[in-house]
C-alpha cells in the first residue's frame, strides 16, 4: 500500500506540473496577443544608430537626422497618436529632419480637417538645419491627393526633394548629400536627374519610400540609404508578414549591405495600416548621429 501511494503522489506532481506548464504557456501567449493589438501599436520606440565615415566632415561630428515614415494618419493614427509622435521627435534634439512619406493612410482621403491637424503638428516639429520630405505611393496616387500634399509640406516648413539631391549643413560649408528618390510605383523614378549633382567625394544619403529602388541606386554614389513602405511587415514572423507590398518584395524590413557597397536600412515607420497589429516589429523613429572617421593609411613596410 505505501508502495501505491508514492506512486499516485507521483502521478499527482506529473499532472501538476503539466498543468503549470500549459498554464504558463497560455500566459505568454495570451500576453503576446494583447501586446500585439492593443499596446504594441501605441508604443513608440526610438532607435539610435551611429554612422561613422571618413567621408563626413569633422565639423558635422555629432550631427543628428532624425528619420521617420509612414505616418499613415487617418484609420488608426489619430490626433492624439499624432501629438505623441510629435512630442518624441522633438524630444530628441535632432538637427535635421527627414519624413520618407505616406502621410495618410492608404484608405483614407485627405480633407481639409485633417489637412489643418497634420499643418498644425508637422509645422510644430522643431528641426533648426532643415526639414525634408520625399513622397510617399500614397502621397501621389491621384493629381488632387498630391497637391494637398504639397501644400501640407509648403506650410509645415518641409521641402521635398522629388529626384534630386541637396547639401546638408550644420551651421558651417561643410556638408553631406542627401538625395531624394521617387518611390517608381507608377512610373520610374528618374535617377540620372537625381544624381545630377553627385560627387562620390562627399558623403551621400539616399531616401526613399520603396526599399527595393535600392537595387536601382548607383552604387558608386551612395553611402547610406533610407527606405519605409513595408511597416516591417507590421506582424512579421519571418516566413510571412502582414504586410508585404510592391516595390518592398526583396528587401521587406531590416538592414541590408548592398553589392558590398552601401547600407539599406529600412525604418517599420510610425503608423499602422490593414489592421492596427504590431508583432515582431515595432513602431520606430531613427535617430541617426555622424561621426568622422579617420582615413586608413595602409602601412608600407621599408625594405632593410
């Protein structure tokens, strides 16, 4: 008899730690879909990234870029999430602005309402070297969506580079490119005229909505480039993602060397788009701070 009890008191302790096992799992789980749909997409993190190059001018030592994308406002970013992505932005003392596009979200039309919230808050945005922008597929995907586009920048202080490149200052001559490229949904973007005015002398930062127009970039000429469009997959398992649009099919989220040649680094963007979901990849603005690098000189052994 005490033989069959300890073997029952076994039993006992199985079932229980199974039962504990199974609970644990339904925990983690149900806790992973509640950050997924209701805390991950009001969270916003800021990511910090360091670039260093022997291209950069000692005197833009420390400059700061502030990159975000995919606003999408409209269907789940509201004025309220707008106003919190505001304030982070400016929280981070950023020199220079840059916005890779899609201010509204794909099913909304843009009104004159939202037109006046989205002026107010970009206007509010503090950037003393410059803010810029470049469009996004939905920014320009009818005659009358882009023009209110256009005159949401013109009066929020953001200039948009459309298949060009300008010189990026911090209060001295020296400077670094930035190059804006069209994100070529409906029709090719021109990159011969946005190179234009290139040297490979000077550092240059390419921006643009689709991150596979990276393979459509003069690898000579570019050092670093910026892309948005996919969210990141928004819920992203790695072997499928939510969301997996055009022109984002070779290069979807993360970073990416180039023909060994420069960096693709693909922001998940601000805002959320299908369904308000975040999973694996979060809501993100970057902060990009410049540092000079020292030329390498090969040493030369002399012959004794």
């Amino acid at each position: 008899m005490k033989e069959y009890g300890i073997i029952i008191s076994m039993q006992k302790n199985t079932v229980t730690k199974i039962l504990i096992v199974i609970l644990a799992v339904l925990m983690v789980v149900g806790g992973t879909v509640i950050d997924a749909l209701w805390l991950a997409p009001k969270r916003l993190n800021v990511r910090q990234e360091t670039i260093q190059n022997e291209k950069i001018p000692e005197t833009l030592n420390d400059m700061r870029i502030c990159y975000l994308t995919d606003l999408d406002y409209g269907l789940f970013v509201d004025e309220q999430r707008l106003t919190q992505i505001i304030e982070q932005i400016n929280a981070t003392g950023a020199d220079i602005v840059i916005f890779g596009g899609d201010l509204y979200e794909d099913t909304i039309t843009p009104n004159e309402k939202g037109n006046s919230i989205l002026k107010e808050a970009l206007s509010s945005i503090e950037a003393p070297y410059g803010k810029f922008a470049v469009y996004g597929d939905h920014d320009t995907d009818t005659v009358e969506n882009k023009a209110m586009i256009d005159e949401i920048y013109a009066s929020s202080g953001f200039e948009v580079i459309s298949d060009a490149s300008l010189s990026l200052h911090k209060g001295t001559s020296a400077s670094i490119t930035l190059v804006g490229v069209n994100h070529g949904m409906k029709e090719a973007a021109d990159i011969q005229s946005a190179y234009a005015n290139v040297s490979a002398n000077n550092f240059v930062m390419t921006v643009c909505h689709t991150p596979d127009s990276a393979d459509l970039v003069p690898a000579d000429l570019t050092d670093y480039m910026l892309a948005g469009h996919s969210h990141g997959g928004q819920a992203n398992l790695g072997f499928i993602a939510l969301d997996t649009p055009a022109m984002a099919v070779s290069y979807l989220a993360g970073k990416h060397v180039i023909r060994e040649s420069f960096t693709l680094d693909i922001s998940s963007g601000v805002g959320t788009t299908i369904k308000n979901v975040r999973f694996m990849t979060g809501n993100e603005i970057v902060v990009y701070r410049f540092i000079h690098k020292e030329k390498e000189v090969e040493k030369t052994k002399t012959a004794e």
